[in-house]
C-alpha cells in the first residue's frame, strides 16, 4: 500500500526497466494484431479527430509525429510500472 503522502516515484523507477521489457514483449505479441484491438483504435482516433479537430494535419514537421511517439511509449512504461507497484501479482497483458 503507498500512502497518499509517500512519493511513489522511487517505487516506480524500481520497476520502469521490467516495465520496459513488458512494453517490449507486448507490442511484439499478437494480442494487439486482432480486430477487437483495431476497433479500439479506431474509436481513439476518431474521439481524437473530435477533441482536437484534426490538429494533426497543421503539423508541418514531421518529427512531431515522431516526438509523440516517444511521449505515448514512455506512458505505456509508466501505466505498466504503476501497475507493478500497485498489484506486484498482476501478470499484465503479455
């Protein structure tokens, strides 16, 4: 349990490298190549088209593309590091 005053970071920087190979192993696995997982694609790009009116298509370079990339790895890093913390047992995904 981490108490509402505890500082969870240290806990989680303990766990960002499995957490990484977790990440790794999960884009690798066919879990994420099914039809279910596209539909749920599709339903964030299109609640995205909605919430940001196609911002993407103003983004004249492309590197941005690629620095959003970076920023979405490093939080599936951290949701599956916050999940190590919180529930040590869970298997995850993959």
């Amino acid at each position: 349990m981490i108490a509402p005053t505890e500082d969870a970071w240290p806990r989680i920087r303990a766990e960002l490298s499995p957490a990484y190979a977790e990440l790794v192993r999960l884009v690798g696995s066919p879990d994420i190549r099914t039809a279910a997982f596209v539909e749920m694609l599709e339903a964030r790009y299109r609640n995205g088209e909605r919430l940001y009116r196609r911002e993407w298509l103003d983004w004249v370079d492309s590197s941005r593309f690629d620095n959003e990339v970076v920023q979405e790895i490093g939080d599936g890093v951290l949701y599956i590091a916050m999940r190590r913390v919180r529930h040590p047992d869970a298997t995850g995904l993959a």
